[in-house]
C-alpha cells in the first residue's frame, strides 16, 4: 500500500569565510486544491539542485545536503537510496536520515554536475514509498585555474614608424573557470616587458604601439610579455603568460648615400665607344624593393653615359663619345642615386637622392705623326725665293713642327 507522502529536499549550508561549502534549493508548485470538504490536498515539489564546492581539501566527507519525504515519522522504518552519476563512489548517502556527502574530490573543470535519483522505500518490505526523483548536485567553482594563453607564443609585425596606437594583433586568455560565477573567470591584460614601446588594451588583449618612432634599422624586432590575470586583476587573482615576437617590417625612410664624394678612375684616349670606366655604388639601408635605386648623370654627360645594374644596385659609367687627351685631359662627372620607390608619407624627411663626383683622367697614347696640311696639298713658293728661304710650316698631330725648306 503506497503511503501518501512528499519529497523534501533540505538545504544545507555552511559558512566558512563566506564559503557555501553545500546547500540545496526546493520549489514548492501551487497547490491542487480540492471541492470537497475533507479531502486531503496533494502536493508536488518540484527537485532543484544541490551545490558542493570544488577541490574540498577536509578529512572528513563533506556534507552536500538531505533528502526527506514527509512520510518519515521518524520511526525509522524508511530506507533512502540515491542512484545514478557518482552514486555510491563519489556520494554515499545515509539510509536512515537522507545526508548525501561528497567522499572525493570534485574538481568543476573536469565535471560540472551530477545527476542522480532518489528513492525513499519501507525498510521492510523494500516497496517504494513515492516515485523515484531526479536531482543534480552542481560542482560550485573557485578560483582554481590560472588563465592560459592556447595559441602562443605568437609571433607579429608592424611596419616601422607606425603611428602611436596602431592595432598588431589581439591575444587571448582562456580560464577554465565558471564564467558566471563571480570574477574567477573575468580575465585582464598587461604589458610585463615592453611597455616602453607597445601597450595592450585592458580587456581585450589587442596589442598596439606606444611610440611612434620604432626604427627597423636600430631594432628589427621586440620580445613582449603579456600577462593575463583572473579575478578581474584584483589581489590574489591568478595569472599566466605568453611571448610576444613583434617583427618591425621595412619602410621606405631612408635615402640613397654614395660613400664617397668623390671617385677616380683612369681611360686610356683610345678606349671605344662603350668602354666601361668604372662602376660606383650608393647604398641604402632600408630592405627589399626600398633599396632599388636608379643613377643617372646630372654634368659632364657629353662624353660619359650611366647605366644601372639592377641586380647589384651599381653605377656603371662608360664612355659615350672618343675621348682625347691633347683636347682634355680630366673629366668631372657628376653622378646621382635616385630611389625608384618613394613614399609620400616620409617625403618631409629629406631628398631620397644623393650625388658624387666621378673624376675620370685620360691618358695619352703613342700616336704616329700626322702631317697637316694633309698629303697632296701644293705648296706655293716665290719663283724668286732665296735658296734656305722657308716655304710653310708643316704641323703633325704628336704637335711635331716641321719645316720644309
């Protein structure tokens, strides 16, 4: 015979340094009421959930809550039983008085919740007194997980002179705590080394600059820490870390500079036409196509021609017309260094040019006389010239003088 009766779920709770170290909630539904004076009403309790703490470290099995039916008189003739996830391992409950307590160690981040059911029978004859219910037992989370940077290192770039709060890269914290449950979960961000030039943004773990004058060409690239920490950065919250590898990418910021202001080379005045001269370089100290530099002659271009090796970024200067000793014998030619690409952006840091001399000396060749006038020209002599009287002077090309007599 089924004895009329209710579930009770009590609560039990425990303070310790405002901790609730177990308790248990119930709601009661409306009431059916009856229309006939007498009659018994029925009720139904609607089963909730008990809380237990995580990492409980006591000796002793802590207490979780207690099952009750109000058919219990307290004579000791009903056996409760619970079943289901953990039942009988990690929670025993008292046949007699309905105490569940936790016997192992919960840990929330490996499982949040249990579910499990609850019997109330007659000790004697083992019939079940009310209908077996569903509870759950819900690990309550602390602060026991530091926050865990998944993907880092990481590794980023930001182009030179970039202006101050310029975006890199945003990175991410995972805390394996309750997110809903207090600031366990609540993760803040910081710079440990490399604030003087980089910053993250409190809660969002973006990255940005904190200068504007990062210069590849002093340092190419930055070592950053970044820590985040639980419990909204509050005192005792835990933290981790990771490494940030910021890379700084080349800009086109720096001119082209010959070495020199002035080179000299030796041709001989019979070298052809093409005939290389010598070959200069300017150098540049950006990276990449921000080297890439074309050279062409601003004075003496008469004589000389300049053209660019691209590969070696050199300046070859050759000879563009016969060159001639007894006409002139050294040569200035002024070459300058363009770059190909210029950046608007960083055009008010000067001229993106440079110029050099290129002293070229010529030298002389043993020629062969060359009688000017030329053969076959007829002299004219006075029919009454004086035997040793001189006719006309003869001019060589080696500025020999000879005099016909």
């Amino acid at each position: 015979m089924w004895r009329t009766g209710v579930w009770t779920l009590l609560a039990a709770v425990s303070c310790l340094c405002c901790l609730r170290l177990g308790w248990g909630q119930t709601t009661r539904t409306s009431p059916a009421t009856s229309t006939k004076p007498g009659d018994r009403v029925k009720r139904g309790w609607v089963w909730n959930q008990f809380f237990v703490v995580e990492e409980y470290t006591g000796t002793e099995p802590l207490y979780v809550g207690k099952i009750h039916t109000d058919s219990d008189e307290g004579e000791g003739n009903i056996k409760y039983t619970i079943s289901g996830e953990g039942a009988g391992t990690i929670f025993i409950i008292d046949e007699l008085t309905g105490d569940i307590h936790a016997t192992a160690r919960l840990d929330r981040e490996e499982k949040a919740f249990y579910t499990l059911r609850a019997q109330a029978r007659d000790r004697l004859s083992n019939d079940p007194l009310e209908p077996e219910s569903e509870f759950v037992i819900k690990v309550q989370d602390i602060n026991d997980s530091e926050p865990k940077f998944l993907e880092g290192p990481y590794i980023t770039s930001v182009a030179e002179l970039s202006p101050i709060g310029t975006s890199i890269m945003k990175v991410t914290a995972i805390d394996a705590d309750d997110p809903t449950y207090g600031s366990s979960a609540r993760v803040v961000y910081s710079v440990l080394d490399g604030e003087r030039f980089f910053t993250v943004e409190k809660h969002t773990g973006i990255i940005m600059t904190a200068v504007a004058d990062l210069d590849r060409e002093t340092q190419d690239r930055y070592e950053l820490v970044v820590k985040a920490t639980d419990m909204a950065g509050q005192l005792g919250g835990l933290s981790g870390s990771t490494t940030v590898t910021i890379v700084i990418t080349d800009v086109n910021d720096n001119p082209p500079r010959f070495p020199q202001k002035m080179y000299q080379f030796t041709v001989s005045e019979g070298a052809a036409v093409g005939t290389p001269v010598g070959q200069v370089v300017a150098t540049d100290a950006d990276m990449g196509e921000n080297t890439d530099m074309t050279y062409l002659i601003k004075e003496g271009g008469d004589l000389f021609k300049v053209t660019t090796n691209v590969e070696t970024q050199e300046a070859v200067v050759s000879i563009k017309k016969p060159l001639d000793f007894e006409t002139k014998r050294t040569h200035n030619v002024v070459v300058e260094a363009v770059n190909k690409h210029v950046d608007p952006r960083f055009v008010d840091l000067g001229s993106f040019r440079d110029q050099t001399i290129v002293r070229v000396s010529v030298t002389d060749i043993d020629e062969p006389p060359v009688f000017q006038p030329a053969e076959g020209t007829v002299l004219e002599v006075q029919e009454d010239a004086k035997v040793g009287a001189a006719s006309r002077h003869v001019v060589t090309s080696s500025k020999t003088y000879l005099e016909l007599c």
